[in-house]
C-alpha cells in the first residue's frame, strides 16, 4: 500500500516558515541586505571622506593606505563615493518596488473583484506595455528629459515595471475572491471596500511580498544600467551606475575604477535576489 502524502495543514506551514527562515540561506542575505540598508542610511559610519573633496594630482591612482579603493578620474576617494553611492542606487531601487506594489494591490485586487470591464480594461493595458521594449520606451523617455534625479528616473522604472506585478496580484487576488469565506462575507452584505482590505488583500500578498524583494534588485540593476548608458542619473549625483559610466573609457588603464563599484552593485543585487527566493519559499504553503 503506497504511502501518504503529507500535506501541509494550517498549523504546519508557519512551523516550517519560521524553520526556513532560521536558514543560513536565508540569514546570509537578510544580513547583507540589513547592511547595505545601514550603509545607505548613515554612510557616516562607513567613510569620514568627503566624496566631493577631489585633487586632481590623484587622478586615477590606485588603492593606497587611507584610501583602499583608490581615487577615481577626478581625483575623488572611490571609497567613499562607493559608500554614498549606495543610498541613491537603493533609494530607487526600493521606490520604484515599492511604487509597483502599490499599483499592484490597487489594480490586482479591482481586476480580480470586479472582473468583466476592469479586468479587460486592466489586462489589456498590462498586454500593451507587456508587448513594448522596456529598455527602448526607458532610453527615449529620459533621454528627453533636462532633470534627471532619484524621482524622475524612479517614475519612469515604475512606468514600465508595474504591469508583471499586477498579472502576479491579479492571478493571486482571483484565486482569493473564490474562496468560501469570501464569498461569505459578500453575502452578508460586506462592501467592496471591506471585503478586499479585510479579506482578499491579506490572503494574496504573500506572493507579492516575496517578489518585491527580487524586483528590489532589479530595479538597482536597471538604475545602474540605464546610469552606464548615459541616460540615467548624472552627476553631481552620486550612484553606482554614475561610478560605473565614469570608468567606461578608462577603466583598461584604471580597473579599480570598474572593479570596485561592480562588486558592491553585484553582492547587493545577489543578497535581494537570494533573499526573494528564500521568502517565496518561506510563504510557499507547499515547502518543507
């Protein structure tokens, strides 16, 4: 007689949440997450150095004692323009994630809910930006635009990044809106309002969730990307990516320009993209 198979039940699933998240591969990330959040918030703590104070007689020159990563072109501490450069480059990529999830939960749950015309009409626009080149729409917007700061370039990621989010809600937020005790609560004569924020949200966001912490990464990416290209944030802003679009014509002579701002960007995009992985396993009812 084969064997059965166990199947989470309501008591199970948060005693193998919290076993998971007591996981190394999820502590690691949570740890370097929690310190980049620290450098971005006070880089005091990081560098007394002023990343503005540069000496052109230090143009370009290697790591040497009290500077370990070197000065870059202008003769500014790469140290200390690595560390400050780390609050815009996070700043936006938590403000764009943070913008998506917003516009997820509104349109994810009305679509869901309501159906019919607000889905179409939902859906539809979600398949319009879906069959349109991000990057290309990106490039053509900023490229446009005199002022590009934290915000602007923000609004446009969230422009184009909202859309695979609200498929994500929507799917979720459908399959909330069947339940029976949601159904129930409709019959008792619950408003739309209450039965979405009492009801349908809290029982579909837990995917959303998880997926915010991988497209927190991404959005760092895409900054420090669009940054490289000359379209995104310029100086006197202070980021990973204007790091990295300064060092593109020098960095065969200087490497450490390159290497050092690469390395950052690399290990805080791997820690977010980790610790989504460790979450959506964590908030997977079927994990182990």
């Amino acid at each position: 007689m084969p064997a059965a198979v166990e199947t989470p039940t309501v008591a199970t699933v948060p005693v193998r949440r919290r076993r998971l998240l007591r996981k190394p591969r999820i502590a690691i990330p949570a740890g370097v997450v929690l310190m980049v959040l620290l450098v971005a918030a006070v880089p005091g703590l990081f560098t007394q150095t002023d990343p503005r104070a540069c000496d052109l007689n230090n143009s370009g020159l290697g790591p040497v004692a009290g500077h370990p990563f070197g000065f870059d072109i202008q003769g500014c501490d790469l140290y200390s323009n690595v560390v400050h450069g780390t609050r815009s480059s996070v700043t936006i990529g938590f403000t764009v994630t943070a913008g998506c999830v917003l516009i997820a939960l509104v349109l994810g749950c009305l679509a869901a809910y309501y159906r019919g015309f607000v889905d179409t009409v939902v859906s539809r626009t979600m398949d319009i930006f879906f069959g349109f080149p991000a990057l290309v729409g990106q490039v053509v917007i900023l490229s446009t635009l005199h002022q590009r700061n934290v915000v602007v370039v923000s609004a446009v990621l969230i422009l184009f990044a909202w859309p695979a989010m609200t498929r994500l809600m929507r799917s979720a937020a459908l399959a909330t809106v069947d339940l029976d005790f949601v159904k129930a609560a409709r019959g008792l004569g619950a408003g739309p309002v209450r039965v979405i924020v009492r009801h349908v949200l809290p029982n579909s966001f837990a995917p959303i969730l998880a997926v915010a912490s991988l497209g927190i990464g991404g959005m760092i990416t895409a900054e420090s990307a669009l940054t490289f290209l000359g379209v995104g944030l310029r100086a006197p802003s202070i980021s990973w990516g204007v790091q990295l679009n300064q060092a593109q014509d020098s960095f065969s002579e200087h490497p450490h320009l390159l290497l050092f701002p690469s390395l950052f960007l690399s290990v805080t995009v791997l820690a977010f993209v980790m610790l989504g992985d460790a979450l959506r396993d964590a908030f997977d009812p079927r994990s182990r």
